[in-house]
C-alpha cells in the first residue's frame, strides 16, 4: 500500500489539489477510513486549490455522497493536525 511506502500524501499537483481535495471528490467510505487508521498527519485542511475550494467545501458540494461519507470525511479532518 501507498502508505506503508510512505508515500508523500501532502504533496500539492498545478491545481493546487490534494490528497485531502482527491479524498473529497472521490468520496470513497473505505479510503477515508484507511486515512484515519494509519494517522495520517500534516495535512492542511484551510489549502485551497485553484478554484478557491477546500476540500471540506468539495465534501459538502458533492451531490448525492454515499452514505456516511460526508460524517467519515469531517471527522477525518476533525482528527488531523495542522500542517507546520
């Protein structure tokens, strides 16, 4: 797995997207959780990519999320420390 390879997960692509924005569009129940099993830490959870959106905006704009995404998402943030 990519996290077990420490993979570097707070990386930021030309749009200024990342893993946490991806998490959001994806709106996977599953990766959500593995996030929050392995502690992830250091991501900033106030970066906007290029469109001015954060990715909790991203989480509550999704249409139709499965369910207990949106709750599983905003406690994942709840739990991460801010980036230094």
């Amino acid at each position: 797995m990519l996290l077990e390879a420490h993979t570097r997960y707070n990386d930021v692509n030309r749009s200024g997207t990342t893993t946490f924005h991806a998490v959001a569009l994806e709106a996977d129940v599953e990766t959500v959780k593995i996030l929050r099993e392995f502690k992830i830490t250091g991501l900033d959870t106030r970066m906007r990519n290029i469109t001015g959106k954060t990715a909790a905006d991203i989480c509550q704009d999704r249409m139709g999320p499965p369910d207990g995404f949106v709750r599983e998402f905003m406690e994942l943030m709840a739990t991460l420390e801010p980036a230094t």
